[in-house]
C-alpha cells in the first residue's frame, strides 16, 4: 500500500472512531443523570470504588486520545497552504 492511500484511510477511520470512542466512554459513568456535587472524598469514592465500567469508559477515552491526534494532524496537513493571508 502507498502511505497516502494508509494516511487517508487513517483519517477517515479516525473521524468515524474518535467520537464514538467519546461518546461510549462518557455514557458508561455510573448514574450520569443523577448530576450533584459531591462534597467529600468519602462520598467521590463511594461512588466510584468498585464501578467496573466506569474505568472502563475512561481507559476508552484515553485510547481515543491517538485517535484524536491522527485527525487533528490529519486536519492540519490538509489546511496547510490554505490561508489567504500571509501566514506564520
């Protein structure tokens, strides 16, 4: 394969993945309805101690953060040159 046809197909996977990957992650927070402060360490750990699930939506949030990368460098690479005014 020719490494442009691998970095098109790496953007166009990563525009479909990274917000998936967001948006499953940050469904799986326990009680994610159930919005109050939370006013001591006490009461933050007997929330999250023991919720499985909510470490792992947030071990998927962190692997979308490559995911991100590949996009946001992918974005760049094709903006570049792009700007009508002199740029940096």
């Amino acid at each position: 394969m020719k490494i442009e046809i691998i970095k098109r197909k790496g953007f166009a996977i990563s525009l479909i993945a990274f917000p998936l990957m967001l948006l499953t992650g940050f469904m799986m927070h326990p009680n994610l309805l159930k919005l109050e402060a939370l006013q001591t360490v006490e009461q933050l750990v007997g929330r999250f101690h023991n919720q499985t699930i909510f470490h792992i939506g947030h071990l998927i949030v962190m692997f979308a953060v490559p995911v991100i990368m590949i996009a946001l460098n992918s974005f760049m690479n094709v903006l570049q040159g792009k700007c009508k005014q002199p740029c940096g």
